[in-house]
C-alpha cells in the first residue's frame, strides 16, 4: 500500500492522502473543484465548471499512478443540488468520453467550503 500524490491537484488540508494504491487499486479521496495551489472552491464557477474542476483532480491523480480515464472502474459524483444535474452531466461527458465506469450520483445537503460538486474515484493502475 502507498500514496499516491501529486502537485497537479489540490494538496490535502487535512489528515488524508490524495490517494492509496493496493493491489492494482487506486482509491481517491473525494475532490473537491479546488485549483491545484488554491485551498477553496471558487463560489462563481457554475456547477458544470466545478465538475470540469473537480474532475480534472481526480484524472491528475490517476495519472500521477500511471493510469488514465479508462482505468477509472468507478466515479462518485456528490451534489449540493440535483437539479444541477444535466449541467454536470453534460460536463462528465464531456471530459469522460469514451470512458464510462461505473457512477454513483448523490444529492448531499452540503459540501465542504461550499462546493456544488465534488467527485470521488476508483481505478485500476499497476
């Protein structure tokens, strides 16, 4: 087991690693759409933007592990509202491709620093 970091996603403000990597899976920390080198979300971007953002963590990570979007197995998608949906969607799509894991989407009554998206992953590295 070890962890996997690096400079092109946000750095952790918390007891946490970016990543772990185990037995061929990496397991990500939830991201949120914080710009490597900031410490809070931007409250302007909309919810499509913020999940360009915090999707893009979560790729820097995998491929900091030697990955790419097609190792990803699963992606959890965390939304402060559901009516967001379509936006973020269409976003996921968008940077996704032809790449589709397995997804989870679930309405939270708030996120951390007051994000509207926030994303989380699995995938297959090593």
């Amino acid at each position: 087991m070890h962890h996997i970091s690096t400079p092109h996603a946000p750095t952790p403000l918390g007891h946490y690693a970016q990543a772990i990597a185990h037995n061929g899976l990496l397991f990500i920390s939830t991201q949120l759409p914080i710009a490597p080198g900031s410490t809070t979300p931007d409250p302007a971007l909309t919810p499509g933007a913020q999940a360009e953002l915090a999707l893009g963590n979560v790729l820097a990570i995998v491929r900091a592990a030697g990955g790419s979007p097609a190792a990803i197995l699963r992606v959890t998608i965390y939304l402060a509202d559901i009516a967001a949906w379509p936006e973020v969607n269409a976003a996921y799509a968008r940077i996704m491709a032809d790449a589709k894991p397995a997804r989870g989407v679930i309405q939270v009554a708030g996120l951390h620093h007051g994000a509207k998206v926030a994303m989380e992953a699995i995938a297959a590295v090593g």
